[in-house]
C-alpha cells in the first residue's frame, strides 16, 4: 500500500451532534479515531476512512462517567455487575459510592477494580465495614470507623480512593451523627479529599447537616423525595443555595429509592441541577427503577434540564470531581483518549422514579460505545 491510498482514518463517526461541554462544543461534526486514540474532532473526516460509521440524528458524547454507583458484586448484597449496568450501557468511568470500607477494600480491588475494562473509582465508606447488607447499617456500631485503617487504605490506593462515603440515615448512624460526621470530615481532610454524605433519611433537616460540609464535599441524593430533602414550601431552601455558593456539591444519585419528580421538577424548574448527575446503581435497582445512567439522564431531562447540561454532569464535571480529567476522561479531544458514547433518542416509554410517580419520555438508547477505542458489546436495556 502507497502513502498516497492508505485511508486517512481507521474509524470516523460520521455526522452525529457531537456534544462535548469540556469544549463548549454542540455541532454536527465527524469524530476520527485512529487505534486508541481521538484523531480529529471536525468536518468532511470521513474520505477514505477504513470504518464510516453513520451517526445522522444521533448524539456522539465523551464516554460517560458514573459519579454514584454500588458495583462491590458477591461481596456486598447491594452491589451491581459493573460491565453489565454500566460499560455496556455506554459508562466508561464509575464510582463506587461507599461498598466497600477499608476492611473489604482489598477484595474490591482484586474483584472489581483490576478484572474490569472500565475506570473504576472508590469514594471509601468510612466505616471498615464497607455497605455489605442494607439490613444492617455499617455505622450502628461507630466503633467500625476507623480513621486509621481508612486514611491507610486512601494512602495505598490513590489511584482508585478518590474520596469517603458515611450514609447519614437515622437507621446508620442513630444520635451518633455529629460525632461520626465530624470524625469522617476530619479524616477526609488529613487525606485531603472530599466527603459524600447520603442524606434522605436523616434524623434532622437538612441544613443542620450543610452546616457541617466544607467546599468539594458532596451531597448525595439532592432530589429524594424523602423527609428532610432540598425544597421546603417556596422552593429550594436557601441554606441549599448557600451551601452550594460555597462550593458544597450536589449528586442525583437516583437509587432504588431516592429520586422523586415531584421534588426534581420544582428544583430543575429553579435552575438547580445536579452537579454530578449519577445513577446510583446497585443490585436492588438495575433491573428497574432505576436502570442505568443514560435512563437517568433521560428522565431529568424530560423533566426539563437542557440535556448539554445533563451530558455536562455525567461526563466533564464527574471527571473533576474523580481526579480523572488528567487522564483524558470526560472530553472529547484530538489527541485524547477515545471513549465515545454515541446515543439515540427512542420512542417515548414511561418511566417510573423512586417515589411512585411516572413521566412518559423518551429513552436515550447507546448506539456505540467506545472505550479506549475498543469498541464494547452493548447490553440491551433491561426495561425491555
Ligand atoms: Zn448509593
């Protein structure tokens, strides 16, 4: 073969909008991949490409990142099959928010973080116990937070603990909560990281918790439609506003039982959404209500947030907040490692929240997913 005849491309992804928010970019554009590589973002790509895939009326975003997730499968009852709920529903980057604590973190490790083709991440449950069994709360016992043992395991593992997890629920913590929350943010900043804290079934109102939360730190479940939520009766609370003026973080994380459109409607309708839209994914959820991350998207979106701002909270604002915008994550780039997610827009399905409530929408449906140019077997959608 000539110089002249060797096809530009290997692979170009032809004529999708491509939606890139790292960028600000929102065109109709062709995406080159070259190996395992973004070779071109651009127009006219496609001549003498060696692969022409046709994108026409399709979505062509970064790979998604799950910010929220339980994939802590065998060991921990509540964990979902990482491949499964997420690579091959268009997720190249997870989270995993709290499975496992620093007594069960090796086996997280060994089990789930090596063995996988994705990125996974660790926010480490402050309590050595990790989330094994919903029935019993990790914390009932605060002598399982160790701050020793989780600093240790934050130390030895930067490249997967990225933050801590303590669930706030009154079932987990008891009249513990100040005591184990101020021992949690305490540890979290002689690590230097960031603490989530679940919040939906917490024994006080919400501010009382906000008060606590340093800049970075991240409230999950922002839209649960349990006691002690975002809204109160004008809206969303002010102590919310505030706190996230201070640069406290707000995640979705919708979960088997923590998102209602009934309290997201009014808050997208304000202006707030999330700043990292996850799924919360686990065992209890995957197969309904909750699905998967781009049927979360779908449903905010329905429900009214503009969907560049919801790709912006799946993709580059998870990045930041996961330390993994240094390693290509979350944008779609010349030069950048190639993970693609490309998305269709189906026919409108009803789809349920956490809360007993329904919207008719349509569902947002991976086309072609592509993780370090590899390109992944796509798992239908288990609603079906
Ligand atoms: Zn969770």
């Amino acid at each position: 073969m000539t110089e002249e005849n060797r096809p530009v491309y290997e692979r170009v992804l032809k004529g999708g909008t491509v939606i890139d928010p790292a960028s600000g970019t929102e065109a109709v554009l062709d995406v080159a991949v070259d190996g395992d590589r973004i070779a071109a973002v651009g127009e006219g790509l496609a001549d003498g490409a060696a692969e022409v895939v046709d994108c026409t009326g399709r979505w062509v975003l970064p790979g998604l990142i799950e910010g929220h997730t339980h994939i802590f499968q065998y060991v921990s009852q509540v964990g979902a099959p990482s491949d499964e709920a997420h690579l091959r529903r268009g997720v190249v980057a997870a989270s995993d928010a709290g499975t496992a604590g620093a007594s069960t973190f090796p086996a997280f490790r060994k089990l789930v973080v090596e063995p996988s083709p994705m990125r996974i991440l660790s926010f480490l449950n402050v309590s050595v116990l990790g989330l094994i069994d919903f029935r019993f709360g990790e914390l009932t016992n605060p002598d399982t937070l160790v701050p020793d043992d989780a600093l240790a395991t934050a130390a030895e593992n930067p490249d997967v603990v990225r933050g801590f997890k303590i669930r706030l629920s009154e079932d987990v913590v008891g009249e513990n909560w100040q005591m184990l929350l101020k021992k949690s943010l305490d540890l979290a900043e002689q690590a230097g990281l960031p603490l989530m804290v679940h919040i939906g079934e917490t024994s006080e109102p919400l501010p009382a918790v906000l008060d606590h939360l340093r800049p970075g730190d991240v409230v999950a479940h922002c839209y649960t439609g349990k006691e002690h939520g975002i809204l109160d009766g004008s809206g969303v609370q002010s102590a919310v506003m505030e706190a996230r003026e201070r640069g406290v973080l707000f995640d979705s994380a919708h979960g088997k039982s923590n998102l209602s459109f009934e309290v997201a409607r009014p808050a997208i309708a304000d202006g707030f959404y999330p700043d990292v839209l996850s799924s919360d994914t686990s065992a209890r959820n995957w197969r309904g209500p909750v699905f998967d991350l781009l049927t979360s998207m779908s449903k905010l979106v329905a429900l009214g947030m503009p969907l560049n701002e919801a790709v912006a909270r799946a993709t580059v604002r998870p990045a930041r907040l996961l330390g993994l915008e240094s390693e290509g994550y979350g944008r779609l780039e010349a030069g950048g490692p190639a993970h693609v997610t490309v998305v269709e827009e189906t026919e409108p399905v009803v789809l349920p929240d956490a809360a007993g409530n329904s919207i008719t929408a349509p569902r947002f449906e991976p086309t072609l997913v592509l993780h370090g140019g590899t390109e992944v077997e796509i798992a239908p959608w288990r609603g079906l």
